[in-house]
C-alpha cells in the first residue's frame, strides 16, 4: 500500500504545525537564552526590552504557577534557569510579542551581568572531577578478569565517538491557548504528547486532564522530539495560562541547533581479548558518555549501549562500564539508534584493532563470533530465531563478496594516488523500549454508521509511515478497502498515557493495539450478522467487505452490516490495548528479556578514497536485512536507505564543534554538513532477508527504525582500510567521524616512510 501522506506531501497539502491556523491575537513567542556555557546570573534587566513596543510580557522562572521542572526520567532540569547557568543557550526567558521580528529585536535589548565559571566539555575530563549525572551501570557476563590469562592474543585501545544534530526538517515548535475552564490546549511538534501534557501540568501546577495536547504529524523528529519538545511547549503553555492568551513559538534553525541535545558523543577504552582459533573470550569496555547539563533520555541511554556492547556477538567474559558525564553543553538525548551506535563502534573498533595486528580482514573475527540460538546475551536474553549469521552469509554470497574483494585488491594494486575500502558491517538491534513498563499502546477505533472508520491511537506520524501501517492492520482485520480508514491526530484527551513514539516500535505496538480492537469490533459485526441472517456465528465470515455465509458469497455489503449493527445497539467502537508479551528486566541484577525480538542484517560498504586529498567517494552499500515479512515493502526499503545515509554522515561528514565557551560553532548548515545528493553511496542494493518473520512483530513485519542506522558505522572502516591499504605505517587510530581533513592526517601519519616520501609518490602517480 501506498503511504497516505505521499499525495498530500508532494502537493504540499500536508498538514504540520504551522498550518494550523492560530486564532485572532496570537502572540509569537522567542526563547532568551544563556550567552554563557556556565556561571551565575548576577543581575538581569528586562526593562528596555519590556518597554519595546509590540512586547507584551517576558515570562521568566518567577511566573511559574507549579514547578520549575521539566526533567523526564531524573529531576534535574529547570524549565528556565533561576540562577545557575550550565550550557550555553540554556532558556531564561521567554519574550512574549506581536511578532517573532518583535520578540527577537527585544531579545538584544536584555542586559544580563554574568558570573563566567570553567566550561567543561569533555566527558572524561567531567569524570575525572566526579561530575556524573547519575550512578554508573556495569552489565557483565563470566569473568573477564580471569579470563585474560587464557586468551591467545590480548589488544586494548581507545574509541572516541562525536555527536549528531537531528536536523529534522521541521524545527521545534508549540501552539498553546487557553479553552474552557482554565484548561491549555497544546499543538506541539512532539513525539511524546504525553510527556509535553505531563511536564506542562507539572509547572503550570494543573493536574494532567486540564492539558489536551494534540499532533497532527511531524516534519521529522529522529529522537530529537521524543524528550526535547517538552520545554518548549510547556513555555507556550506557561505564557497562554498567566496571560490568557494564545501564543506560539517556531524555533528558528540557529536556535534549534544551539538549544537542543544532540546524539551523545562518547569516549571508550577497551580490551579485547580472543583465543587462537579467532573466539573473543572476553571484553572489556569503559565508555564515557558525554550527557551535557541535565540528564534528559541519559539514563535509558546509557541502558541502551550496555545491551547493545556487543553487537551481534557471543562473548562469553564481558564486563561493561557506562559512566554519564555531566558537561556543560545542552543536555543531549535520543537520536535513532539510542546510545546503541556508540557501543556498536566500540567493539568493531575492538575488533578492527585486533585484525590489524593479526595483519587479516575484520571479518574473520566477525564470522567465527555471531552469536547463535540458545546461547545467552551478556544481559541474560537467550537468543532464539537469530538471523545474524544468515543475514551475513547471504549478503557474502548475493554479493559476491570474493570478487568485491579481489576487485578492490586489484584496484588497490594498480593505484596509488587512490584506494578502495571495503567493510562488512553486521548488525543486531533489540526491538522493546528497555523499560518494560513503556511497552504499552491503545487504539481506539470507531465505526461509524456509513461503514467508514476512525482511528486513534498513540503513534505519531513523523514521516516513517506508521499511519499507512495502522490503516493496513486495521484493513486486512476488518477486510475493507483501505480508503475506508482514516488515521486521526495523535490527540492525548482521545488515547492516554501514551508512550513516545520511539524505539522503533511505534508500528508494532500501534499496530497491535488497532489489531485487538479491531478483532473484536469484527467479531462483533459477525455475531450480529448472523443473528439477521438466522445462522450460526461460525456459519458466518467478513470477507472484502462482504457476508459470506458458509463460505458462500452473500449479497451483504459491509455498509449494510455496519447500519444493522448500529440499529441493534451493538457498540461500533472499541479501545484495544496491548502491553508487548513475554519481556521483563530486573535492574538489580541486570539481567531478563527486555526485548521483543532482535532485528539482524549486514552491510558490505565499498569507498574510494582520494589519497592525495583525503576526500572519498562511496562507491556502494551492499545490504541484507532482516525485515522479518515486510508489510510495506516501499516504506521499510525507505526506512533503510534512510538510517543507512543518516548513520554514514555521522560516521563521516557531520562533526560538532564548540567554542572554548561551549557556544556551538557548527550551527548553521554551512559549517555543520550532512549528506546530500553528492555524498550519498553512487548505489544502495538492499535485499530481504528470506525468513518467517518475527512472532511479536506487528503482521511478522519486523520494526525497521532504527536498526539500520548501524549500516553506517561500516562506512567508517571502509575509509579506514582503504586508508590502510595507502600507508601500511598506518597507527590504529578510532576516532568518528571520518572528516576529510581526519582521513588527510591519516593518510599521512606515517613514521617509517615519513609525509613527504608518501605525498609525493602520491602525486606523481596522479591519475595512473
Ligand atoms: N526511547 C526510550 C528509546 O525511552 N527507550 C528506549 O529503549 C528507546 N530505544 C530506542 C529509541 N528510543
Ligand atoms: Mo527514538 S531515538 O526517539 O526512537
């Protein structure tokens, strides 16, 4: 099926937030934030921005009617900073005015005194001054400590991992006004409407049900939404409750890069240990994740990396260390993939480590250590239906591995200015939030009386398709023409308590959720279609819209169904709830079954590099994954292109820089790059993996988010090999992303030929 919004985007038609049309006397609203990375408010003065004409108020922490609060999982983030300032951009205050031109011309006109104080952005330097924003985790399996002694060959190195900006087309934004009996009504660009609804009710100090928060969808959101609209939309909230008025507030795209967290940047060590034969027997790591000011999604991040340390392997000695560092940059939060990326680098940083010193290709460790059915998870899962080393084998021979790899060889042979690299990246991505209890969802799906139905449910539509996906359940239970089914906003007075829609698993627990109320609502219809027609219910099916009485076609169209049912006083709606099945985790041991099922695939990643310059060119990306069945075919083949090109810039192109001050200096897209036409791979082959398909997963159609991302991180050792096969001296050096000007000083860092020796080999040989 064709995804609903395609038209509606296309054509422009779509509607996001700001379409909505606002009411008569809107106020615009502008955030006033810190010009510091860190220090104290000495004094601040509002008083020619006030008196700017146009202003109508400047909201601040003293005009908090609850709490000033707007921490998710830990209670450590001021809606706006009272006195201490931690990154640079935090908000202070929200200038409220006729237009945003207004609200941003009396921005400049504040005065505030400031006390600077030591910026710290580095997360080992934080850890060092015992700055954490919370305690530890270590996940462990066996005992590495004495496993070391046993191993044939031991390495230890070190990973360093930047950041990611979202860059959701769609900035940050919130339209909050006032309706009957003191209650809020909020439009926000959210992926999380219950965490806006729950955070605004906390500092407006109202109890949730006098918050409707309502999303129509989202030009995007990658993570970046899940946690992070909340204080934005809990601002407007703020203004249109003490005001009475309605306001509204769009991030401009500097503030939106200089305000919000980003993808964590993390710093590991790690040691490796493997036997003779290629096992790794044990692992060891240490990572440091650079949590910024506050701890926001931090703590179910950090979760994440641990779970995902080790890939897609078996290791039986593991012993795994997240420390959260607390540094004075925007609280950094959930970005697709969710803290798995940089554990995932980690171990294949580990492992490349280990094949340059044992001088053969990474993946001969790889295929000799995927884990396999009945064998534990470092985290106790017992891995069932493992698809690792398929997805690997088929992509080996689909491919045809042997002469990609002789290819390049022979390429690599006859150039010298220029090589190619080739990288096999495999992938495992445990699909449930982590939390168990966040595994819930509700649909609630109405028939009216003209056969036509309506749908609500948590998910919210941020371009993934999750829409199109519920309309297709709902479809295929009903069996009615998907033209029959509309998919409502996402709408917290219409389905409550709903979890973000993230982790990938917005379809499957949506979808599950639509599936269940739709199985009664048909059962329903069934057993008044049989009484009309005097027969028994199992005499009687629904089928393409039509009664079939004993497996014989009648005359009964759906419609006609549908209105008896009604004039009976059959109940045409019903709430379907789904918690996801069988999973479970005890934090006080750290072990359980905290996932649903895994999703596996491998990525066979071919570059050129131009060793005269350091630029590089991706020639192809080579996929297998496992989609389980595929219930839309066009969508998740998109989702995977998507991560695929969304992790190779992080692995690449996109690279955070900051001012000593912590100020960001790559704030615009001039200086912060991400992948476009030019930069993506010249051809991306994905084929299905062929398999049953997942018990758990929504129609067997395995969640396709977020796995893919991790394709990317092959772009990274691709560039490295090809770097290799140009300077043999070449130190193992993991240091993401792979900048032009990184691979240039790699290319030539080069202690037995010297720089100079090899540039100019290089460039006699230009072109040959
Ligand atoms: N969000 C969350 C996530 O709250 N918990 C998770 O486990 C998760 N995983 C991936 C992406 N977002
Ligand atoms: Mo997310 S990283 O909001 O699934």
């Amino acid at each position: 099926m064709k995804n609903v919004d395609s038209i509606g985007h296309v054509t422009g038609k779509s509607v996001y937030l700001d379409d909505i049309p606002v009411q008569k006397g809107t106020y615009q609203a502008v955030v006033f934030g810190a010009p510091v990375g860190h220090g104290k408010i000495k004094n601040i003065d509002y008083s020619a921005a006030e008196k700017l004409p146009g202003v109508a108020r400047i909201i601040t922490s003293k005009d908090i009617t609850g709490e000033n609060q707007i921490g998710g999982i830990i209670q450590d983030e001021p809606l706006f900073a009272e006195e201490e300032l931690h990154f640079y951009g935090q908000p202070i205050a929200l200038i409220v005015a006729k237009d945003t031109f207004t609200a941003r011309k009396a921005k400049a006109l504040i005065k505030l005194d400031v006390e600077e104080s030591e910026v710290v952005t580095d997360p080992r330097e934080a850890y060092k001054r015992g700055d954490l924003l919370f305690p530890s985790r270590t996940f462990q399996m066996g005992a590495v400590d004495e496993a070391w002694d046993g191993c044939e060959y031991v390495f230890e190195g070190r990973a360093d991992i930047g950041g990611q900006e979202h860059l959701y087309i769609e900035t940050q934004g919130s339209y909050a006004y006032p309706t009957d009996n003191g209650s809020i009504k909020i439009h926000s660009s959210t992926q999380g409407p219950t965490a806006v609804q729950k955070t605004a009710a906390k500092v407006l100090g109202l109890p949730m049900h006098r918050i409707e928060v309502d999303v129509a969808r989202l030009g995007g959101a990658f993570g970046g939404k899940e946690d992070q609209a909340s204080g934005f939309a809990t601002m407007v909230a703020l203004a249109a409750y003490v005001m009475k008025k309605p306001v509204k507030i769009t991030l401009d795209r500097p503030d939106d890069m200089q305000m919000t967290g980003k993808r964590h940047p993390y710093s590991a060590d790690y040691k490796i240990g493997l036997s003779k034969d290629l096992k790794i027997v044990a692992y060891q790591t240490t990572l440091y994740q650079n949590g910024g000011a506050a701890s926001d999604l931090s703590p179910a991040i950090m979760e994440r990396t641990l779970f995902h340390s080790t890939n897609s392997y078996f290791i039986p000695n593991t012993h795994v260390t997240v420390h959260s560092c607390k540094t004075n940059l925007p609280p950094n939060t959930a970005f697709r993939g969710f803290g798995a990326p940089q554990g995932v680098f980690t171990i294949e940083s580990a492992i490349a480590h280990a094949a340059d010193e044992l001088n053969i290709p990474a993946y001969e460790i790889q295929k000799v250590n995927f884990i396999q059915d009945g064998q534990a998870f470092q985290y106790g899962q017992i891995a069932e239906n493992v698809n690792n080393k398929a997805t690997f084998e088929q992509a080996l021979n689909q491919y045809d591995f042997t002469r990609i790899e002789k290819e390049a060889a022979d390429y690599n042979q006859k150039h010298i200015d220029k090589k190619r690299g080739v990288s096999i990246m495999p992938v495992c991505f445990g699909i449930s939030f982590t939390k168990t209890p966040m595994n819930q969802a509700r649909s609630l799906v109405h028939i009216y009386q003209d056969g036509s139905v309506g749908i609500s449910t948590g998910a919210i539509e941020m371009g993934q398709g999750v829409n199109t996906k519920i309309i297709q359940v709902a479809a295929g239970v009903l069996s009615i023409d998907s033209d029959k089914i509309k998919v409502e906003s996402t709408n917290t007075t219409r389905v409550a308590n709903t979890s973000p829609t993230a982790a990938s698993t917005g379809a499957d627990l949506n979808g599950h959720a639509t599936r269940l109320a739709c199985e009664v609502l048909i059962n329903r219809l069934k057993h008044s279609a049989a009484e009309s027609l005097g027969s028994e219910v199992d005499e009687v099916d629904i089928k393409n819209e039509y009664v079939y009485l004993n497996g014989e076609k009648t005359a009964v169209h759906w419609n006609e169904v549908v209105e008896a049912a009604f004039l009976k006083r059959v109940c045409l709606t019903e709430n379907g709830h789904y918690a996801t099945p069988k999973i479970n985790f005890d934090k006080t041991k750290e072990k359980g079954h905290p996932f649903a099922y895994h999703v596996y695939g491998t990525a066979i990643t071919q570059v050129t590099v131009d060793c005269i310059r350091g630029t590089y060119e991706f020639d192809k990306v080579q996929i297998v994954h496992d989609f389980g069945k595929s219930m839309n075919p066009t969508i998740d083949f998109g989702q995977v292109e998507g991560a695929l090109v969304q992790g190779m810039g992080w692995m690449t192109m996109e690279e955070l820089a900051f001012h000593p001050n912590g100020k960001l200096a790559s704030d615009s897209l001039s200086t912060y790059k991400i992948p476009d036409i030019y930069a993506v791979p010249k051809s991306v082959d994905i084929e299905a993996l062929e398999t049953e398909g997942a018990e758990l997963a929504i129609l067997k159609s395995k969640a396709v988010g977020e796995p893919p991302f991790l394709y990317g991180i092959g772009a990274f050792f691709a560039i490295r090999n090809a770097i290799k096969a140009f300077n043999t001296d070449y130190e193992p050096a993991f240091n993401a992303p792979y900048t032009h000007e990184k691979v240039l000083m790699d290319l030539y860092s080069n202690k037995s030929q010297g720089t100079k020796k090899l540039y100019k080999k290089a460039v006699e040989n230009a072109g040959k």
